[in-house]
C-alpha cells in the first residue's frame, strides 16, 4: 500500500512542499478578500485554514470549497469578529490612557496589548481547527485553554502576526498573501499540539 501512495504522488517532495508554500499564498488572498466584511475575519481565516487542511492531506478543494466554507463560518464568526473589534478598540483607549500619562497607564496599556495579542492566537487556533458542526464559543473557549497550556505553539503563532505586520510596514501588497502563511502556521501549531 505503502508503494501505491509512492507511485500516486508523482512529485518530488520539494515540489510537494512549494506547491503548499504557493497554496498558502493564494490562499492568503482568498482570506483577504474575504476579511473586506470588517467583521468577517475570523469566517475567512476559518476557512482558508481549512482549505490548507484540505490541501496539506490530499483532499480535493478549491475556491469553491472556500467559499463554502466562509458562508459557512460566517453565520456565528460575525459576532466573534464584531467582539474582536470591540476588543481592539478597548486596547486602543487603554493605550490612549497610557500615553495620557494618566496614573497606572503604562502598566495598563502593556497589560491591553498583550491581552489583545493573546485573543488574536486563540482566535487564529479556533479557526485552525473550525469545522462547519462546530460553535464558534466552543472552539474559543477551547482555544483559549491551548494558548494558555502551548505557550511554545502560541508564540510561533505570535511570529507569524509579526511577518504579517513587518510585511505590511516594509510593503503592504506583502501582507495579503502572507495571510494564508498566518493560517498555515495556525494549522501547523495545532497539529503539533494535538500529536503531542
């Protein structure tokens, strides 16, 4: 059987390994073009999580696939993404606060930070392991637990925000394709934990 799977792949693994690499790419456009919602972010990185899932263990899917699966993730992920801006917004006044030179700010500015940074790795590793029959408050609360309990997975998740950020502030057209290599990373980290 073993033989059969050698013989059926038909590509070298480095060309295995880039053709995941450029899925990953365009699939980074899929998310942003489907991140144009506002509050639809968490829908689209659901689903191209999932469509790299699909690709990384053979299965057929495309951009048909994806779409299903944002509509899909869609209907519950909107409120997630309305919650994150509200987040978001929140850590901004803290930081408003901090610069203000308002008594305590700093302290309460870094603590907003962080926090925010850490609600944006659960939610990239809710999305990682989305599935059309799961709710998105139980695969948050899910989440959360395994960024707290994977600080080793979470912060490769963190470097991956971070190419995002760099790549948009060296040239931002870099950071829609490296959206899908965020996804990935999300993908990868929860594999990782889940073989551990």
């Amino acid at each position: 059987m073993a033989q059969a799977r050698v013989k059926a792949r038909k590509e070298s693994v480095f060309g295995e390994r880039f053709a995941v690499f450029a899925e990953c790419l365009l699939t980074g456009v899929w998310i942003a073009v489907a991140c144009l919602g506002i509050v639809t972010y968490p829908a689209a990185f659901a689903a191209g999580a999932r469509h790299l899932r699909r690709r990384t263990t053979h299965e057929d899917g495309g951009l048909r696939e994806f779409v299903a699966d944002f509509r899909a993730a869609v209907r519950g992920g909107w409120l997630v993404g309305l919650a994150g801006w509200a987040a978001a917004v929140a850590v901004w006044v803290d930081v408003l606060a901090a610069r203000a030179g308002l008594p305590g700010g700093p302290f309460v500015g870094a603590v907003g930070v962080l926090a925010l940074i850490g609600l944006a790795v659960a939610l990239l590793r809710a999305a990682a392991v989305w599935t059309p029959d799961r709710a998105w408050r139980a695969l948050l609360a899910d989440a959360g637990r395994r960024t707290v309990l994977d600080p080793a997975g979470s912060f490769l998740v963190v470097c991956g925000l971070a190419v995002v950020t760099l790549s948009a502030w060296f040239a931002a057209p870099l950071a829609v394709p490296v959206l899908g290599a965020v996804a990935a990373a999300a993908v990868a980290v929860e594999e990782r934990y889940r073989h551990r």
